[in-house]
C-alpha cells in the first residue's frame, strides 16, 4: 500500500473561525438562527461570513460575502434563504494572501449524495500533499482553503454512506478541524482526535444545535448538552436521530490558547469556564507578582477578567484605563500586519481621568508580535500615566501554531528571539512579567492542553516527514 508523504510543514498562514450547525423535524427559517449564532462567533471570524441550507431534492441553497455577519445578511439575503429542516454556518478571518470571496465558507458542492456543504475550523497540516493526491486523479480545486479538500477527500470516500466518507477522511487528515456537514438530509459534526478545536452540542425544542462555542447555543436560547468529544462523529437525521461513533482513539490535547484569548468570556469549553480560567490567571499573577502601584485595568476585552482576579487578590482598585470602539475587529486576527497597526490606532483610547498621575498595572492575555501592547502603554503614558507595569495572563509565545491560530513565523513572534527583559524594552514598560506555563495551565482548569505555541510540545509529529496512510480505496 502506497501513503501520501507528509513533506516538511512551512511557517505559513492560518485561520481561525467559527462554525455553527442547526437540525430540526420540521422546516423553519433555520437561516436566521444560525445568522444569530454566527452573530454571537463573530469574534472567530470577521472577515466573511456564510450560510447554507438544505432543500428537497438533495439541494442547498446558499449565500456568503465577505464582511462581517450584519454586513453580509442583511433581511433581504436571509429572506431569499428558504424555511430548511438544516442549515450551516461560517465566520471567517484568513491572512494576506488569501482574502477574497472564493475562500468564504461554507465550502458547497456537488458529490456523490447530491449537494453537500461543510464548514470547517481548523487546519490539515497534509492539505498540501492530499490536495496534490486529488488533483493527479482528475479533482479540480477553486480555492486556497483547507476547507474544499476537506470536503474533496470526504466525497472521495462517500461511497457507502455520507458518514463512512467523513469518518475515512478523518483518519487521514493531520492538524486540527472541527467540522459541520450537511448532506443526504443529515447533519453531521466531527473533531479531531485531540480535540484541538471546540465544538459544543445543544438543544432547543426538538432542534439539534453544533457550534464552536456555548455563547452560541445561549443567542439561540438553546440548552448545552454536552461537548462533542475528541474523535468523536455524531450524525444526526431529521427526525431526531443522533448516532455517535468514536472514528479514532482520543488522545485530548484542546488548545490552551481558546482559554487564554480565542474564546469568548462566557463559554464553556471541555467543561472549563473561560471565564473562571482567566479570573483564576489573574489571581494567580497577583500571588507571584506584588507591585507597588496605585491601580489595575486590563485590556479589553479578553483580559479584563484575568485583570478583576488580580485586582480581587491584591487589594488594587480595578479602574477602566483604556476604552474599546466596538465596531471595530480584534487587532490580533486582521488580514495584514499593516491593517493590524492601524486598527490599533482607532481602536483603542485612554480614559486620562482614570490614569492621570497613577502608576498602573496593565494586564494582557497575551503578547504575540509586541505591535499592540507597544502602542497601548505609549498611549497611556501619553494619556498621564506615571507607570506602566505590564502583567500577562500566558506565558511568552514562543512557537507557530500549525492548527488554525495566526502565529506565522517564529521571527513575527517576539518572545521567540527575545529575553522578558528585552521585550520589556521593546514594549516601552517599566516592568514586565508573565505567568508561569504550570501555572496556567493549572487556572485553566489543569488539562491536558496542546500548549505548543509556548513550550513546541506539539501533539503530534510535524517535524518529520510522515508517511499518512490514505487507505486501500486511493489505490
């Protein structure tokens, strides 16, 4: 039996997104439930948005853009989306190089049971080598996304049944994905066998709801019923069926870094509260680091709890010292360096009543490239600040992440070339700390985590060239 060779995986660029999937007896205009759902997963995703629902006759009826979900569907496009028993769908950020229309999701096609559609969070470290597999055997690609060969290898090994060709997939992808699909009048969701990206199960009446996130289930007023677990599929009919099937050995390593940035605030992941994990990350920076200042803040939005547990433990009044424009995206997941650079700019001021005259504590989740935290402290000092110590609620990123995050190379990341005390320069601080690796790991609840961006412990071999057995139906 001949493999597919895993070449060497090159620093490259990612996604991160947010999928959201929806199954009901009866038809309804499921559409604009999951425009609500995505309305709550914008974080993941602002760069385009997706929808997709079934229709008789193995049919599917879509529509996505770029922009932000409000700015793709407006009541017009919901409308022309018809009342469906299931629907999917997508939000979306992407890196230079590959934003435009055709990489948007829900990726749609048509295959061996009639029109089918995925979404798909993540990313297949073997995309590269599977994709150039399909293409010597006549399959013909439209987009840059690991999504389409996602749903090209599925559709290979959809012989038997839907389902058999997503599980076959599964086995052969490398990387991180969690996945909604939806064809043959069913609704399946899959996640990787490590569980590297969030996927929760809910209810609402008799509907059956996927999502990234819990946040998601409660914007729908559906009820979480569980996470679906690593390696897990779970195929769900109509008429209310739901079968699970473990595809492979769980080996649970769920990203840390949804806890310590991606994620909402208010979700639930693997049964840890985001919330909890950072308020605890705060409480454990104030045990280690005791500094003689006058008042704490956090940036937000993402590290204003880690903020609050510092402030609860050391005594420091909590003060708001920055304020957020909220129309406008997390500085983190824009396109390009330079969009990151200027967004910064607008969206972000000081509150100079709050600051004036005081030495601060600024608390961060997290410092990845250093543009960010360099121009907040510069606008505080500039705002009346007479100190600036910064405090962070992970440990310095010193790794890519191969698995769907936008960590690039490891020359965009500072803490890779760069000492605590350089960085501190570098950032313009009058001091700097960050929290211990056992240490959060432990406020988030203990694990295990794939804590690679930090530590290079990856989950799974990318460093070696691999042979990655594509089964006997590829021969």
């Amino acid at each position: 039996m001949n493999g597919i060779l895993l070449p060497q995986k090159e620093f490259g660029v990612h996604e991160e997104c947010g999928i959201f999937g929806v199954i009901s007896p009866e038809k309804e205009p499921l559409a604009r439930e999951v425009y609500y759902g995505l309305f709550a997963l914008q974080h993941r995703g602002q760069e385009s948005a997706g929808i997709a629902v079934n229709m008789p006759g193995r049919k599917i009826a879509y529509y996505k853009n770029m922009g932000l979900v409000n700015e793709v569907f407006s009541d017009e496009e919901l409308e022309l989306l018809p009342d469906s028993d299931i629907a999917i769908g997508h939000v979306r950020y992407s890196t230079c190089g590959s934003s435009n229309v055709v990489n948007a999701q829900p990726v749609v096609f048509y295959g061996r049971y009639g029109r089918m559609a995925i979404a798909h969070n993540g990313n297949i470290v073997n995309a590269a080598t599977i994709k150039n597999w399909l293409i010597d055997r006549g399959h013909i690609f439209q987009s840059s996304v690991d999504s389409e060969v996602v749903a090209a290898l599925i559709n290979y090994y959809t012989t038997s049944s839907v389902e058999n060709g997503v599980q076959k997939a599964c086995l052969d992808f490398l990387g991180a994905f969690a996945i909604v699909c939806m064809a043959d009048n069913k609704l399946i969701a899959v996640r990787d066998k490590y569980g590297l990206k969030p996927l929760v199960m809910g209810r609402k009446g008799k509907s059956v709801i996927f999502a990234s996130e819990s946040c998601a289930l409660d914007a729908v007023d559906a009820e979480f019923v569980r996470d679906v677990e690593p390696g897990e599929m779970i195929i769900v009919t109509p008429d209310g069926r739901i079968n699970s099937h473990k595809y492979a050995v769980p080996d649970p390593k769920p990203c840390v870094f949804e806890y310590v940035y991606l994620a909402r605030s208010d979700s639930v992941i693997d049964s840890v509260s985001v919330y909890e994990a950072r308020y605890n990350c705060g409480k454990e920076l104030a045990k280690l680091f005791k500094i003689d200042a006058d008042i704490v803040a956090g940036v937000p939005d993402s590290a204003t709890v880690c903020a609050r547990g510092y402030a609860d433990v050391s005594g420091l009044p909590m003060v708001d010292a920055l304020t957020k424009n909220r129309y406008i995206g997390r500085t983190f997941i824009q396109p390009s360096q330079s969009m990151r650079e200027s967004s910064v700019k607008i969206k972000l001021n000081a509150f100079r009543s709050n600051i004036k005259g005081k030495r601060l504590i600024l608390i961060d989740d997290s410092i990845v490239r250093g543009t960010t935290s360099r121009k907040i402290i510069s606008l505080l000092r500039a705002s009346g600040a007479t100190e600036v110590h910064m405090l962070v609620g992970s440990p310095p990123v010193k790794y890519p992440c191969y698995f769907g995050v936008d960590m690039e190379t490891r020359d965009q990341l500072i803490g890779a070339y760069k000492s605590e005390e350089e960085i501190c320069k570098e950032i313009g601080a009058d001091s700097l700390h960050y929290i211990p690796l056992d240490l959060m790991v432990k406020s988030c609840g203990g694990g295990p985590y794939c804590t690679a961006c930090f530590d290079g412990n990856y989950p799974m071999d990318i460093s070696e060239k691999e042979v990655i057995s594509i089964g006997d139906a590829l021969e």
